[in-house]
C-alpha cells in the first residue's frame, strides 16, 4: 500500500508579512492566484478565431489573521501609517472585523503584476490607522477616535460587532508590448458596519461618518437590535 503524500499545512500563509511585524498577527488562511489576462477574437459564426498570449499576468494575493495582542495600530506600523505596497504585495483592501466575544480578524487583499512591479518609493499613501484611539486590543469592541469618528453607545444600548474596511481605489496601465507599466491607488474609503442591543437613536455617531443606513429591528421573543454603516473618505499622506 503506498504512503500517503506529503502535504504542508499552513506553509505560506503570511504573504503580506504580518508575521514579520509581530507575532500577535496569527494567519488563518492565505490565497495566491496567478491571473492570465487573453486577447480574444471570434469569427463570423462566433467561434473563437484566434487567442493572444497572456498579458499583463499578475498574482492576486488574499490572508486572514486573528490579532491577539492589545496594540494593533501600533504594531501594524507602517500598513496602517502609510498603506501602499507592503511584502511585495500592492495593498487594495484591509478589513478589520470586531467582537465581543473573539478576537479581532484581519482580512488582506492585495496583488502584484509579473513585469515593472509595484515599489515602496512610487505610489500615494495613506494613514488610516488614525481613526481609532490609541491601544487598540484584539479583543471587545474599539474606540475610535473622538469626536468626529466615535461610535458611541449610549445607557440603553450595547455595540456587539464593529467591521471597519479601508479600499484603495487602484489603476493600473500596460505597455503597448503588453506588459504592465504603471499603476496606483488614487484614492482611500473607509466604511463601518456596526450593529448592537438596544434602538439606534440611542447612539453617538462621530460628524467624520457619511450616514449609508441605520436600522432599528423590534421583535417579540428577544430584545431589540440596531444597525448602522456609514463611510468617509481619507486625504493622503
């Protein structure tokens, strides 16, 4: 009978560098996938005439982390000051999940092209790590920074989950040989999700946030519950 194969587990889960930055960021799952980009053109009765070579071939790249430590913007230092290109890895999406009762998740989404690769000196960047209060723990809910960013709960209410989520509007351009060129993040947004115990008019929400919706839900068997989300816009560094 022959041996089962060999097969790491958890061989290359870090592929933003987390690790690197501090040992509180523990990887749950990474994802690398190399994207081939075709010309295609058809004939006339729709079938497939003639396909190019792949172009501008990229890797897109995505990880989880639990954070177990209380420091989190601090330790995350230069991805949460100055977000761009961290690892190799062109940053394009940092999610920030939030409970009472676990620790907080981190989710990464980022890429990298074969040819004139993204660099740390080119690239605008931006410092979100502002918008919330100094020690920020992986475990309960945070303190983001007061006035203008507080979510804040008032005696009758409780927050119970807080997602925090900052997308990079990014571009990217190719040679006329087919081959990446240039490409940026032009932009930075940041959307919360909140939701809780309690009716949402009892709720403090900071003059920073752009209101997208707020919910108040009433039930018969259990108490009432609230949510909210909400965006704003960063400025550059």
């Amino acid at each position: 009978m022959a041996a089962e194969p060999s097969i790491a587990i958890g061989a290359d889960m870090d592929p933003f560098g987390f690790v690197a930055l501090n040992a509180n960021f523990k990887p749950q799952s990474a994802s690398n996938v190399t994207a081939n980009t075709f010309a295609l053109a058809l004939n006339n009765k729709g079938d497939k005439a003639a396909e190019s070579a792949a172009f501008d071939v990229r890797n897109n790249y995505t990880a989880e982390y639990k954070y177990v430590g209380s420091d989190m913007i601090t330790e995350l230092g230069i991805v949460a000051s100055a977000v761009w290109v961290h690892n190799a890895i062109a940053v394009e999406n940092i999610s920030l999940a939030f409970s009472a009762t676990d620790y907080a998740t981190i989710s990464v989404t980022g890429h990298q092209h074969a040819t004139t690769t993204h660099d740390t000196a080119t690239g605008a960047k931006w410092n979100w790590g502002g918008i919330f209060a100094a020690g920020l723990s992986g475990l309960r809910i945070p303190t983001l920074t007061s006035p203008t960013h507080v979510i804040t709960p008032g005696a009758s209410n409780a927050i119970t989950d807080l997602t925090v989520t900052i997308a990079l509007t990014h571009v990217d351009h190719i040679t006329g040989g087919g081959v990446h060129f240039v490409g940026s993040n032009t932009g930075c947004r940041v959307d919360i999700s909140a939701s809780g115990i309690g009716n949402f008019s009892g709720m403090t929400i900071g003059s920073a946030w752009a209101t997208d919706s707020s919910t108040d839900s009433d039930s018969n068997t259990d108490h009432d519950t609230w949510a909210y989300s909400g965006h704003l816009y960063l400025t550059r560094n």
